[in-house]
C-alpha cells in the first residue's frame, strides 16, 4: 500500500511491538498518532481532538507548547543544540534548583528521570560500599530493572523478596528488597534484619497516586539515617508539582538524594540528580577509576536547549497563584469523580493530591500496592478504554490522570460528563 494512502495507525502497527511506544496498551490498531497539542489539548493524524489527561505523563505541567517555553527553547536552539558539556543556562539551572530543593548540595543533569533514580542508586553504592537496595512494593522508579521490579506481577511474593516480572534481570531477587508502602512498623523490621546490606531506600514520597500517611516519611527519615543507609527521594512526578520545592517542601521531610524529571523541563527531555557533597562527590570523575567512584554521564543531558526550556518553566512555576490553582483544581478534580460515583451508584476510590486523581475500583481505602491490585481493575480499564473512544487522551491501563497549568472547570465537567457516560455503558 502506497504509505501516502494508509493510515498513520496501520503505519504504526507495522513498524512499533503492539503499535506502541511504551506502556499505554490500547488495543492494536486503536492506538491514536498524536499530530500537535496547544495547552491541554492533542489532536491524532486523523484529525480528532482529545483533552489530554496524561500530558506527555506529566511532563507538560505547563501545557503543551506554553509560549514561553518555546520562545526559550527556540532562542536557546539558535546558539547551538548540544555540545555534551557544562553551559551557561546548565549552570543557571542548577543554582535555581540548588537554591530551591532543601537536599541539594550538588547537581548532575540526565536526560531523563529513569537516568536519574538509577544514577542516585549507583551513587549510593558507591558511597556506602553496599549492594542492596530496597524499594516500595508497586514503586516505578524508571526502566532499569530496579525501577520495574515488583512493578508488574500480578502474584507478589512474600516481602522482603522482589519479583523480577517484567524487568529482564532475574539478578533483582538478590539486589532487591521490597517493602509495603505506608507500612513502617514493617519496613523498620526489614531494616533492622538488612541494614548492613541496603546502600539505599528509594520511595515515591506519593507512591502512584497513594498519599503518604502521617508520619510514614519522616519516620522512614528516622530508620534510614540510623541505619546509615542513603535516603532518595524519587520526585520525577512529585518536583515541581506539589509545590515549587516539590515533595520536601509538601511533606516537610528531606532526603539525602533526589531525583528529578517530568514536569522540570516544561515538555522538554531532561533529567536530574542532586544531594549531599559527600555522596555527590562519588561521581566526580577526578575519583576515576575508584575507590568509591560512580560513572555518570550524559551524552544530552543539560542540554541547553532543555536546560533553557527548564528555566522558562521554573519561572512559570514561581508565577502568584500557581501552585494554589493546581491544588484547587486537583481538588476539584478528585471531587468530581467522587460525585460522579455516587450520583452511578459505583463504589471505587478517588486517590490522588495536588494536580494528580485515580480512581481505583475498590471498596475500602487504598493505602498500598496491594490494596490497588484486589481492586477491580478489568473494570477500571474499561472505564479508561471508554474515555479514550470518547476523546479523552489517557493511560488506559489505570495509572494517573494529569492536571497541567491549561486545565481549567470547563475541563474538569467535560471529564466528568464523559467519565459519567463511561461508567454507565461499561456497567457489568
């Protein structure tokens, strides 16, 4: 068929596993091929709109293309795209995010948040001498396996064991441990057992959509430090978007390392890492080749397009009354699905906080990984299945709906109208 006739989605079919680029699973040959965006809107090759609930995963926090991010960037681009080496907006950039994150000492740029958590957990190895580490059962901290591990089965092993589903490295059993989110009086004993064994604990200060309960991460702030054992704080979702000083400043608890991404480069590829001088300074390559050395570097990370594109949203951020707008619509938002629920008759869960919802089909509160996976889940992604057939762009395969910067109320009725009618035509 002559490539000027078929359809982008056949095209795609052919050429990308399931007509994919990565974890949506939309049926093949459902899959729409995104053609441009403005604000909190994307419209496919075909010609149809959708309101974007995913946005870019939640990269587009400001929107797609916000001006201002753009006519930095394209400004930026004139004077060169990349020359893998420290720029002038590279600096800027990391003295802004210096200034603004309570942990950070000392910065290195990636070009994206999966570089980054890895990169805090090869630094914590290298820093403390040890090779374990330990993770949040249900945590995605990026696509290396110990960011995948415990992600994906269905049939969990008993904790503190890790299931190596879907990671492609069956060596995650030994250098991963597992522990239950929110669960401190559990994840204290796997501690005080492993302790001379864990380099490092990673968390997701909000664990999916899963907010933290009180006193869970300052206590896990408490067993890390007496353990000696790196706390990394994985805000590739939450910086930037809970508050300007992300999940430290929200939750009011510090880590020792943190890793950035998403939101930070206002659309643009970017990833970072940054914390204490002390285990900073085992990337420095003037260590080369050891003892405690880490390799760490980025062929494009900091580029100064990106690095520019990054500032431009840091200023976005820092504009009055962004922060509460986000918060009031996140509200809303999770509000209005709640609402919806009630007025159906379907009992499910709304979780979420700051510009970010889920609903999880269960009927009791949703406090850890394997809460969400007794939930109902056919039933969510039907639902979610259902929103995409009628123009609603998210992840069908039940994770977070996205609020940007460009949502407003209209926005949030028009999801709950559609969410409404989904509900009713996927009704068992």
């Amino acid at each position: 068929m002559n490539k000027l006739r078929e359809s982008f989605s056949n095209r795609a079919l052919r050429l990308f596993p399931g007509g994919s680029n990565g974890e949506y699973g939309i049926p093949e040959g459902d899959a729409p091929v995104m053609d441009h965006g403005t604000g909190c809107r994307v419209w496919d090759t075909a010609g149809r709109e959708y309101l974007d609930m995913t946005m870019a995963w939640g990269s587009a926090l400001v929107g797609h293309a916000h001006p201002k991010v753009l006519e930095a960037a394209n400004s930026a681009s004139a004077r060169g795209v990349n020359f893998a080496a420290v720029t002038r907006p590279m600096v800027e950039l990391a003295e802004r995010i210096v200034d603004l994150s309570p942990c950070v000492d000392q910065i290195r740029f990636v070009a994206s948040g999966t570089e980054a958590t890895m990169l805090c957990l090869r630094a914590a190895r290298a820093a403390t001498g040890r090779s374990k580490i330990l993770k949040f059962e249900g945590a995605y901290h990026g696509q290396h396996p110990e960011g995948i591990a415990s992600l994906v089965g269905n049939e969990p092993p008993d904790m503190p064991n890790s299931d190596p589903s879907g990671t492609g490295a069956p060596w995650v059993q030994r250098d991963v441990l597992v522990a239950p989110y929110n669960d401190l009086t559990a994840t204290e004993r796997i501690l005080n057992q492993h302790g001379g064994e864990l380099a490092a604990v990673i968390v997701e200060p909000l664990h999916r959509c899963i907010p933290p309960v009180d006193g869970f991460l300052q206590g896990l702030r408490e067993a890390t430090s007496r353990h000696g054992i790196v706390l990394v704080f994985d805000e590739v979702v939450t910086g930037f978007r809970l508050a300007f000083g992300g999940a430290q400043e929200y939750y009011g608890v510090s880590p020792d390392l943190v890793a950035y991404g998403k939101g930070l480069g206002g659309g643009f590829p970017i990833g970072a890492y940054g914390g204490q001088v002390d285990i900073m300074e085992t990337v420095n390559e003037q260590r080369y080749p050891g003892p405690n050395y880490a390799w760490s570097a980025s062929t494009t990370g900091g580029n100064p397009v990106s690095s520019a594109a990054a500032l431009a949203a840091l200023e976005i951020f820092r504009e009055p009354g962004f922060y509460e707008r986000l918060h009031s619509l996140g509200k809303q938002l999770r509000n209005a699905l709640g609402q919806v629920l009630d007025r159906v008759d379907v009992t499910a869960q709304v979780l979420g906080d700051g510009p970010l919802a889920q609903a999880v089909f269960l009927d009791r509160p949703v406090l850890s990984h394997r809460d969400w996976l007794s939930a109902d889940r056919q039933r969510g992604r039907a639902v979610m299945l259902e929103l995409l057939r009628l123009g609603v762009f998210l992840n069908p395969m039940g994770t977070k709906l996205y609020l940007s910067l460009a949502h407003g109320e209209n926005e949030i009725d028009e999801l709950a109208t559609h969410f409404a009618t989904s509900l009713q035509s996927t009704r068992p």
